[in-house]
C-alpha cells in the first residue's frame, strides 16, 4: 500500500472511531449484527479453542471480545494499521495483545489468521495488492485463513469500496491451496474465503 493510500485509510478510520467511539460504525461496519454474523462465518473455518489467532484488521478488538462471549479461548493477537484503534483495544482489552502492524511485513507464524473487512477499502491496483495480502497471510498462518471480501455480484466497487468475482478469488486462492472452501449464504453483499495448508481442514 502506498503512503497515500495509507493516509487515506487511516484518516478514513479515525474520523468515524471519532464520531461513534467504541461502536462498529467506527469500523465502518453497518451495525453490530453483521459484525458479528460475519465473525460467526470466519469462527467456522476450525475449532479455534486453543490455538494462536491472528486478527488482521483488528480494529477495536472486536473479535476478540466476541470469542469471549462465545466462551472461546484463544491466544489472540490483533494487528491494525490505525493507531488509536490499537490505543483503544488495548484500554478495553488488556489481556489481550494488539500491536500497530502492516500484515505485509509481518514475519511470524500464527495456527490461523483471519480478517474481517480488511480487504475492502480501495486502494492502488486494489487486486493486485489484495490478492498479494491474501498470499502473505496464508504464508503467517500454520492451518489456515478465513477472510471475507465484498462480492462484487451486489456490492459494485466504487471510490471507497472495491469488490471481487467470487470465482476469480476462488482460482487465486486454488494456486495456493488445493483445499478451500467459499461460504456466501449469509450476507448478500459479503463472501467468506477457507484456505486450509495440506492435511488440515474441515
């Protein structure tokens, strides 16, 4: 992503986290149902009770709050490019770790990354880089991702939002991995992505 691209995104964020605080308008979610419908679809590429999860575009932390109200516990880390995202959920989360992060500069590995409207704001050649994000965090994760993306069927892409060809997504994700799984029966504008490394899966 480049400098400008970056500004934009963070600026983009900060001014709604300004406006509505701890909600996930500031996330630029609709509301908390579909945050959390989306969360139900990403918990359901594994049993994640146990294992080292990585939150790209944690925002807030709100999957991690969610996977305490589920009585799911993980080792969480949440990674954002959004300072006071990570200021914040640090303060509503302290046992929880968050770091200021680029995932494409991330070198360590986690049992499964997953991210959650992370790869929907528009950018410069917004599908080269996404799919380039997609190769990384299937690189940072040991048995899987889940990530959800905008399709692009009902979500047409314009200057703040970019969205995908479900079967375009599908074959990229099928030079990485044999084995993966798209669920698009929740939301009408949303599409979920399961990437499994060999021998892993449902």
């Amino acid at each position: 992503m480049n400098d400008d691209d970056q500004k934009r995104i963070t600026d983009f964020y900060e001014d709604a986290f300004e406006a509505y605080g701890n909600d996930p308008r500031s996330v630029r979610w609709a509301d908390e149902e579909t945050q959390r419908t989306r969360f139900e679809v990403l918990n359901k590429i594994a049993d994640l009770r146990g294992k080292r999860v990585l939150d790209v575009g944690c925002g807030l932390g709100d999957l991690y709050k969610f996977f305490i109200l589920k009585q799911i516990t993980v080792d969480y880390t949440g990674i954002d490019i959004v300072p006071v995202f990570i200021d914040r959920a640090r303060e509503r989360f302290p046992d929880a770790t968050f770091r200021v992060e680029d995932i494409s500069l991330l070198d360590e590995q986690y049992d499964y990354v997953l991210a959650s409207g992370a790869l929907n704001l528009t950018v410069a050649d917004s599908k080269q880089y996404y799919f380039s994000l997609i190769k990384k965090m299937f690189a940072c994760a040991k048995d899987g991702l889940a990530f959800n993306m905008l399709n692009s069927v009902t979500h047409p892409t314009d200057e703040t939002y970019t969205s995908y060809n479900i079967d375009e997504v599908t074959a990229y994700c099928k030079t990485l991995t044999n084995n993966v799984v798209v669920v698009a029966d929740y939301l009408p504008w949303d599409f979920t992505v399961y990437m499994y490394k060999e021998g892993k899966g449902k």
